[in-house]
C-alpha cells in the first residue's frame, strides 16, 4: 500500500510513514511504525481500522507509551496512538475519560469537581486507556476500584460498552488484553469529597513518588509484577544488580523495580538487561519474575 492512499483516504488525520516510535516511548527507544496514525475521535479510530481490515494491514494501538518497550524493528502494519483522544467530563459522581487522556489530568478534574477515589492514580503517567488496559495501580488503589463501564471497539470494528464484569479485572490484567478490544472511553464512579483534602492526598503521594523513583531519566516504569511473597527491589538488590548496565540500559541507582535508559539505550539493551535480571533471580532465589511493561513490536533484523 503506497502512503497517498493512505493519506488520501484520510486526509484530515496525521499519518507518517516509517515513524521511529522511540520519539513516543517514555524510554526512548523503539523501531519504526510503518503507518502511525492519530485518530482525534472515535469515528476517526473506527473508519481507520476498518480500512486496515480492508487492507489486511495488522493494527496496534498504544497509548502514552509509559509502560512500553517496542523492540527495535518497530511495528508492522497500522500503529495507532490515541492522545489526541483526550476529553474529560464530569456528570454527577462519575468521570467519563476518553481513552487518550492523561491519568494524571484525569484524576485533576476528580479533583477539581471535589470527588474522590481516584487519587492513587495521581502520578501514574499512562494514558486512560492504557490504565484500563493492564489495570493500572498504585499506593494500594487499582484501577477496577473505580472503572464501572468502558467503551471498546472490537476487533471487527463494533462498538461495545463493557460493564465492570465483563472487564474481567485481575492483577495488570482486564479482558481487553485477551480479545484485542481496542479501548476508547472509560467511566469512574467516585465519592464526593473535600477537594482540598484530596488535592493533599494526591500532592503527597506525587511526593513519595518522586522521592523514589527515577521521574528524571527515561523508562518503562515498574518492569516487572511484584511476585507473591516478594518484593521486586528487594530482590534485585539483594541480587547486586542494582546499577547493572547492558548497553545503555541500567537498573535504577534509585529504584531497583526499575531500568533507565542513561547513554542511548536501545530495546535490545532493555530487553537483554531485563533477561539477565530474570535469569539471576531465578538462580539465586526460585523467582520467576514476569514483566509488567508491555513488550510489543519486531526484533531488529540488522547486526
């Protein structure tokens, strides 16, 4: 398929060709998407996968790219990212987001209609969409705390609206990631509450947050799922691994959960690093520690 057909058959959306995704990544790094769109609405991201069906072209759909590596051969097919989706209302006791929304803004307009419930969110940098997604948490708050309906289009192209159920909520897990819906709006149903208090709730969480953890170099956030029984920085410093560098990837001096990217660090760098900390902890405590950030995309086929 040539780019002006492409281009032609949707000329208000901005679409590249053989986009470098690190330039989205929250890690930097990252091949190219050979089709990157950006849908505005949700008509625009349904007309769009319905042309890639028509196309047999493949189609994945990321959003702010916070817990993401793509390997370095980048993305086949069509890659959509949503946040130019990202309208925020609120209706009563109810925040309805849309998917490209950013978590953060999303609980600061909780915050400025004085409703509660969804202050854990406060630092997490990852779009609604997103957070759905893996059901995303933080601070002893999850995501299916608070998500009553969301808003899908399944891989057909029908829109569907699922109930808290049929989300299917486990850890960093929802039914989404089973049956490939792509995610368009989500609704939180919150308590009212003293905006002042929750505005303190949220600014000292942020706080903890930063004291912790890396906000300052390039990364995919939490790497793995905390294991049963464990703590993952725990373990990881316990191993020596904490300042390990492969590449230009290393463990964080500040926080062994997660890996940084402080010299030019490419996904294989991340991906070797984080098979290396797997491999270690297995030998030295019977761990398996399973990846959290999601891991998408084609190795890169040059030496």
């Amino acid at each position: 398929m040539m780019m002006e057909e492409i281009t032609a058959a949707f000329p208000a959306i901005e679409i590249l060709r053989n986009e470098p995704l690190a330039h989205y990544t929250h890690t930097l790094t990252g091949g190219p998407a050979d089709y990157l769109a950006f849908p505005t609405n949700i008509q625009e991201t349904k007309s769009l996968l319905a042309y890639a069906n028509q196309e047999k072209l493949p189609v994945t759909v990321i959003g702010n790219a916070s817990n993401l590596i793509v390997r370095d051969g980048g993305i086949r097919g069509l890659v959509m990212i949503l946040t130019k989706m990202n309208t925020i209302t609120a209706d009563g006791n109810t925040v309805t987001a849309e998917a490209g929304a950013a978590m953060i803004k999303t609980t600061q307009v909780a915050q400025a209609h004085a409703l509660s419930g969804v202050e854990f969110a406060a630092g997490i940098p990852g779009s609604v969409g997103g957070a759905v997604f893996m059901n995303a948490g933080a601070y002893g708050g999850e995501i299916s705390e608070v998500v009553t309906a969301a808003e899908v289009l399944t891989p057909e192209g029908e829109i569907r609206t699922l109930n808290a159920e049929e989300l299917d909520f486990g850890y960093r897990h929802s039914s989404v990631q089973d049956y490939h819906d792509i995610i368009l709006t989500a609704t939180f149903s919150l308590k009212p509450g003293d905006g002042q208090a929750i505005q303190a709730q949220m600014d000292d969480l942020n706080a903890r947050r930063a004291a912790k953890q890396p906000l300052d170099l390039p990364s995919c956030g939490s790497v793995f799922k905390r294991p049963t029984g464990h703590y993952t920085g725990q373990l990881i410093q316990e191993a020596g691994l904490q300042g390990k560098q492969l590449g230009g990837a290393q463990v964080s001096t500040k926080h062994a959960g997660f890996i940084v990217n402080i010299d030019h660090a490419t996904a294989t760098d991340y991906l070797n690093l984080i098979h290396h900390i797997q491999e270690v902890i297995w030998q030295e405590d019977q761990v398996h520690l399973e990846t959290e950030v999601r891991i998408i995309g084609e190795e890169s086929t040059s030496k």
